[in-house]
C-alpha cells in the first residue's frame, strides 16, 4: 500500500506520497478526498512509450532527480558560477493535524531544503520554504519556488490582474491555455495589477460554486507566476520570486510564503479563505483590529500649496463633518515646495511650520482626532542634503547612470547604515510626536533594481519601526496600488487602492483587490467632484456609497462643498460610522446582476450589507430581480432597503409599493427565493447604489 502523508481542510485535501526515502511525491492537490487503502503511485503508473525505463513523477521539489523533464523547483550556481543541480539523497517527512514538513538534503551540495504546508485559520494553506547553506562554500539560488503544484483533472478558465498607475486591477478572464501561461513583474515592486496571484476555475466554475484554486505569494518584489502543461496529462501551477540570492557558508534562507485556497463554492469561497490567510498575519496595535476610523488625507485638498494656517483650516473642516483621523501629506518636511527636492531630509520645514509638527498636532488632537503623517523613507531626490551627503546611498549602475522618476531615486535598502539612517529619521518623528499613523509612499519603480534583497531590507525597516512604535498603523502606498499584497500586510495595516479616487474606476479596482485582500485593509476615499484623475463628475452619494466598501477615508477640503453637500458628506461618514463593523472582518461575497448590475454583500452568516451597483443606465425596461446564492443559508431574512446613493433632484420613475414598504421596514423574504428567484429591485440611475441590510430570520 501507499505510504502517505494528508493534510485536510475543510474543502481541500494536499496528499503526498513517500517513495523510499526520496523526495515525497504529489498524489493530490485538490478537493477533500479519502485516501483510505490507496495503492501506491508506482502500482498505478505503468511503462510509457519513449520514456525513462525509470518512472520521475511530480515531486514536491520537481529536479530533485534526474530524468524530471518539467520546470525546476531550485537552481543554483556554485562559486565558479557553475550551474549545479540539488538532487535530494534523502528525505524526512513528518506530520501532524495542522501541518506537513517535508525536510530533504544534498550532501553533495550541503544544502538542506525544508518544506512546510500548513493548514490556516478558514481553510487556506500556507506554503513555507527554508534553505540552510552547511557546506564551505557560496552558493547562489538563482530560482527558488515557494510553490509547486500539480492541476490535475478539468480546468478550464484563468482569472488573473493586470494595471498601471491610475488604473490598477484591471481583471482578465481566458481560457486554460494548451501550453502555458506566465504572470511575470519586473520593476522592483509587485505592481499595479495587485498582489501576485491567479484564481484557476475548473469547469463550471462560478462565483458561488464550483472548484477553485486561487493562489498566492506574500511577496512585494519581483515575481513569477506561471502554469505550464505536460504531455503527462496535467499542468504545474508554480510561484517564485525573481531575482538572485546568495547563501554563504552556514547561513540559512527563507523563500518568500505563498497562500493557497482550494473551495468547493467558486470563486467568494476561495477569496474567503484568503481573506482569513491575510488576517492572520495582520499585527493589530494592542492585538486586534479596532473600528477603522475614518480618514482626512490633505494631498487633493492642498498638494504642495499650504501653509500651517490652511492645514488648520482644514482639519476643523474634517472635525465638523466627523473624521476621526486627519493625515498630512506631502510637502510639510524641510525643503519640499515641489516633487523635485526634500525627499530624505526628514525634519519640519521651519517655514511651513515655524514651531513644528508639535503644535499642530495638539490642536488636532484637541479637535478630536488622531495625526498621521506622510514618508516616502525609501526613496531621495539628488536635490536633498541625504543624497548631497550620501551619493553612494542610491541604487544605481554607475555615478552617470541614475535614471530618475518623479525627480528621485531609490534608496539602497540592501545596506545596514541606510536602514539605520532611516530608522533613526523616522523614530525620532514618532518619538518626538503622538503620531499614530504612517502613510508610507513609495512612488518609482526600481531601475536599477535592487533584487530581493532590496525587498528585505524594506521588511527589516518596517519590522523594526513596528518592534519600536507598536501602537502606529502604517498605510501602504506605491504610487498607489503598486505594492499591495501579503507580504507587505505582515508590516502595514491599510493600502491605498490607487491615485484614481473616481468612484466608477473605483468599482472593478475595489473589486480585484478584494480577490486576495480584505476589505479592511482597502484604502477607499471620496474624492473631489470633477475627479482629479478623470475629470468626470459624480454625485456625492454615489462617491460615498463606493467609498464605504472599504477603509473611508475623504480625500478633498469639505470647505470647498456648498451647505448641503457637507451635511450630505457628513450624513455618509455617519452612516459608515454606523455600519463598518459588518463592512469589516467578516466575509465578502461578490457578484453580477442582469443588466450590468454588480454587487457586494459584506458581513457574517447571519447578517449583512448589501450594495447593488449600477455604473451605467439601464437598458431593460424593468429591473430584474437579483440573485442572491448566500441568501439560500437562512430559511428567511429580513430584508430593508437603507438607502439609494444617486445623483438628488433628478427626474426618477415611481418605485413600486413593495419597493417603498422595504424603504419603510423589513421586510421577511425566504432565503430560497432569494437566492433562486432573487430580491426585487428598485429602478435605478447610472452612478447609483441601492444598499440593503439582510438580516438572518430567528
């Protein structure tokens, strides 16, 4: 019989099979399965013609041995820069409920490679990698696979994010291809297409049902996502991240993590359990997530033109409509009138603010908020006193070459002395100052780029800013949406979206990046109307209603609203206020309606909120009923329409009787018919939300 090693969760089942005392080898990767008296692999796999008289199946280390004609799990260059295979003597395996470690060894390299698949909270693993250097020599890895996964079976659709600044999270859908398929990123940060990461549906696959496998890597650098097939019958789902990496003698190291859900109920089931992946790696100030209060962020209400009277102006602006959190931007530090100077000189223009941050933030506070302050510690413009200083400090191939973005380089975090320099920079600000917030910019791609080490040294400056100032949250921005994923979620608490705050962009981005990340984390402001990135006028509803599925935050000076647009703002903060706790920290479900409806319910089993989103008008005459598949967990619901965001004073057709007695009341409506038959909907405006509360029937 087959010896081998399981680790279930809920919806999934990872099998290995121990061969000998080689390199264990995949017998499943896929839903829930009995493995109960199975025989083993090579009682299955007969001789095949043209082939090995010795059988190579997928192992967890494909090119462990020779005759693996697939892709390779670890290459590796000596010190001669030799390519050099690992080839595993032997294996160890050992497990228990929650966890399988698999620990292999090349004697003659003296490399031990150690792999971990763990079982997280809500049902997703987490894939752990670990190289320990004992031989005396250097060796380079020049590719490392946290992941390597067989597809067996039917799949049949890729879904997978692409972007730029402006336009993140753009979702593609395209058929599994015969050959392969590579996501690949190579400017330093993960990107605008968000975390790397791909969902793979197998046949009949939907939102709410059906096999999913969507996988992730917690990692903010360069990076490899890639499926390829083989003439075996299966393809291999792999993840790495790119760039070289040495080990000397005796030294030890980790491969970036990788998360991976397997679910039986579609595509929500598998971004539920990512959800709960990432959660468990958030470290909350005080141990956990408290109300996420709401933002002022001074960047389109100000830019670089302010002076500490204009800022105060501002925050009694933000206090009066009920913001709880007021953030300055760029442009308070020493030399910063434009993007092209200041960026490493970490101290208070005297001129902006003649006696300091301190004073400032007192009358914040005294208003009820807290203060958070903008850095962009990574990077420096040559016209600074760090880089007049420090030259040497940046990332460049020569002192000729050093191609600049937005007027600055990037800081060479490979180095100690410019973490330390940084450190003590930052420290002193939060030392200095009750400041409980960092928004932490980053705002170039990497050329020349640093490799992971590069990444690593931004990990070890934000893990030790956090060991020193554990009550700060820390906001995530790369010219915003450039560096949002797992990787950076150990170190911050919130990632700004994208610089496009216009609530229709907003729609398929927030969407895309609820396909890895919680809601909770999601920066998600209301902007000025024209929007300052498309120029496209919005309602102030229908921009607050888009904002409140995320992190709210007011990106404009609510100074510049009429009378009523601010008692309307505020009314939307309220509302918020009111229903964030469903918002965050439980679950997601998304979904599409007829005519171009989209929508979003956020909440737990038992209740919800739900937005129905119509982006442009409608083209049935009536609208139809909506789906809704969770509904079908309750034999009933209680049902009440809150409230429609659209544009006020404009013409609108009569809503039906039942329509208003949901306006009105809840209303009890039977979960079967929801989810089957669906709940009745209100006509609606292009760039308008209609917002239910379902709550689960006693």
């Amino acid at each position: 019989m087959a010896r081998l090693t399981c680790l279930h969760s809920g919806d999934a089942s990872l099998v290995l099979e121990q061969q000998g005392n080689g390199v264990p080898v995949w017998r499943h990767c896929g839903s829930l399965v009995d493995v109960c008296d199975l025989p083993s692999l090579a009682d299955l796999r007969g001789p095949a013609s043209f082939s090995l008289d010795g059988d190579v199946p997928l192992s967890t280390i494909p090119g462990s041995k020779n005759g693996w004609f697939g892709p390779s799990a670890l290459d590796i260059r000596d010190h001669r820069g030799l390519s050099v295979p690992f080839r595993a003597d032997h294996a160890l395996v050992g497990d228990d409920p929650d966890s399988i470690q698999v620990t292999t060894r090349d004697e003659r390299l003296g490399l031990t490679f150690t792999q971990s698949f763990l079982r997280l909270p809500g049902g997703a693993f987490l894939l752990r990698s670990h190289l320990e250097n004992t031989s005396g020599a250097l060796l380079r890895i020049t590719n490392g696979c946290s992941a390597m996964l067989p597809l067996t079976g039917k799949w049949d659709h890729i879904i997978s994010w692409s972007g730029r600044h402006n336009a993140e999270l753009v979702e593609h859908g395209e058929p599994m291809p015969a050959h392969g398929w590579v996501r690949e990123t190579r400017r330093g940060i993960g990107g605008h297409g968000g975390p790397p990461g791909v969902y793979i549906l197998a046949e009949g696959a939907s939102r709410d049902s059906g096999l999913v496998i969507a996988l992730q890597l917690a990692w903010s650098g360069d990076s490899r996502i890639a499926i390829e097939h083989d003439d075996e019958g299966y393809a291999i789902l792999s993840a790495a991240s790119v760039g070289e990496r040495t080990l000397a003698a005796g030294e030890t190291l980790d491969l970036p993590d990788a998360i991976l859900a397997i679910s039986l109920q579609g595509r929500n089931g598998a971004m539920a359990q990512h959800h709960a992946a990432v959660r468990s790696l958030i470290v909350w100030p005080g141990g956990m997530m408290r109300p996420r209060p709401v933002h002022l962020n001074s960047w389109e209400a100000c830019y670089f033109n302010f002076d500490e009277a204009r800022i105060d102006e501002l925050a009694q602006s933000a206090a009066k409509i009920g913001v709880e959190r007021f953030v300055l931007d760029d442009g308070w530090f020493r030399g910063r009138r434009h993007d092209r100077a200041g960026l490493g000189d970490w101290s208070c223009d005297p001129q902006r603010f003649p006696a300091g941050l301190g004073p400032l933030i007192g009358r914040v506070n005294a208003l009820g908020m807290e203060f958070g302050l903008w850095v962009e510690p990574e990077m420096v413009n040559p016209d600074s006193d760090l880089y007049r200083a420090h030259p040497d400090w940046v990332l460049a191939e020569s002192e000729t070459d050093r191609p600049t973005a937005r007027g600055q380089l990037v800081l060479d975090l490979r180095r100690g002395e410019v973490r330390d320099f940084l450190f003590n920079a930052i420290s002193r600000l939060l030392q200095d100052h009750p400041i409980t917030y960092l928004k932490w910019d980053h705002n170039r791609d990497h050329a020349p780029s640093g490799g992971p080490t590069q990444v690593l040294g931004t990990y070890a400056l934000l893990a030790r800013l956090r060991a020193a100032h554990p009550l700060v949250e820390i906001e995530g921005c790369a010219g915003g949406g450039g560096r949002s994923d797992a990787g950076m979620a150990r170190h911050v608490h919130r990632f700004w979206t994208s610089d496009n705050i216009d609530a229709v962009a907003r729609i398929g981005m927030q969407r895309g990046f609820t396909a890895f990340l919680p809601p909770e984390m999601m920066g998600s402001h209301i902007g000025a109307s024209p929007s300052h990135a498309t120029a496209r006028h919005q309602s102030v509803a229908f921009r607050a209603a888009i904002a409140c599925m995320g992190h709210l935050g007011i990106e404009m000076d609510p100074a510049r609203l009429s009378e009523a647009e601010r008692a309307e703002l505020a009314g939307w903060i309220s509302f918020y206020k009111q229903w964030r706790h469903l918002v965050h920290g439980g679950e997601t479900c998304l979904g599409e309606g007829a005519d171009g409806l989209r929508w979003q319910a956020q909440g737990t089993d038992g209740e919800f909120l739900l937005f129905v989103i119509r982006s442009s008008p409608a083209l049935d005459r009536r609208p139809q009923p909506l789906h809704l598949p969770f509904a079908a967990r309750g034999k009933a619901w209680d049902v009440r329409l809150v409230n429609v965001a659209e544009t006020h004073g404009q013409h609108g057709l009569p809503q039906p009787r039942f329509i208003e007695t949901m306006r009105q009341n809840y209303t009890r409506l039977p979960g079967s018919w929801l989810a089957v038959n669906g709940l009745p909907l209100p006509a609606q405006q292009a760039e308008s939300v209609a917002i239910y509360h379902l709550k689960m029937a006693e």
